[in-house]
C-alpha cells in the first residue's frame, strides 16, 4: 500500500494499469520520498518479447496509468528492465527494488530465485 499525497493506493492497481499496456509484460511499484508528495511511486516494468525500448516509452506509460487510474496515481519515473527479482515461488522482491532505488542495504536475500 502506498500513500501518496494523503491517498491511499495499493501496489496491486498500479501494477495492473502498467500490464495493461501492450508493451508490458510484468510491472513493479515501489513507494519512494517525494518532497511534495511525501510518498512518491516508483515502477519497474519488463517489456514483452518483440518490444523494443524507445525513447518515448516511459512517458507513454506514465500517462497510460494516469488515463487508467487518475492524476494521483501517475509514476515519478518508470524503469525497463531485464527481469524482476523473484522469490523461487514467483514472488516479486519489492524490498530489494526498494533498497536499490534508495541505495540502501536489501538484507538476507538468500530466497531469490538464480
């Protein structure tokens, strides 16, 4: 659950808007400081097979989930990456995302999956 702004907004919708779009294969959001905000969101996001990262994508994807879900749910930034780190039962590590983003220790990740 995030707090954005006094708004309260699960992990769960953000992500679903993200996978909407049909460049997206899997999605992540982390909630990260915004001065402004006070909770900002954070997504992380791979891209199906044939996509291509161009330069307009993450601008394309902010506003995708800001038509899906509104002003107050619109994404700081959103990150492509290769893969999203998972548990060995497929459980996507958000606390790992979040330490790197801050640049914090993530802790005992003896449960991610090789």
């Amino acid at each position: 659950m995030l707090n954005v702004a006094g708004h309260r907004i699960g992990t769960a919708d953000v992500e679903s808007a993200l996978v909407s779009h049909p460049a997206v294969a899997e999605a992540a959001v982390i909630g990260v400081p915004d001065p402004v905000k006070g909770e900002g969101i954070q997504a992380f996001c791979t891209l199906r097979a044939g996509k291509k990262v161009t330069p307009d994508l993450e601008g394309e994807l902010i506003q995708h989930v800001r038509h899906e879900l509104g002003p107050i749910a619109t994404p700081n930034g959103v990150r492509i990456v290769d893969k999203l780190p998972k548990t060995r039962s497929g459980k996507i590590v958000r606390r790992l995302l979040k330490a790197q983003a801050l640049g914090k220790d993530a802790g005992d990740l003896s449960t991610l999956e090789e």
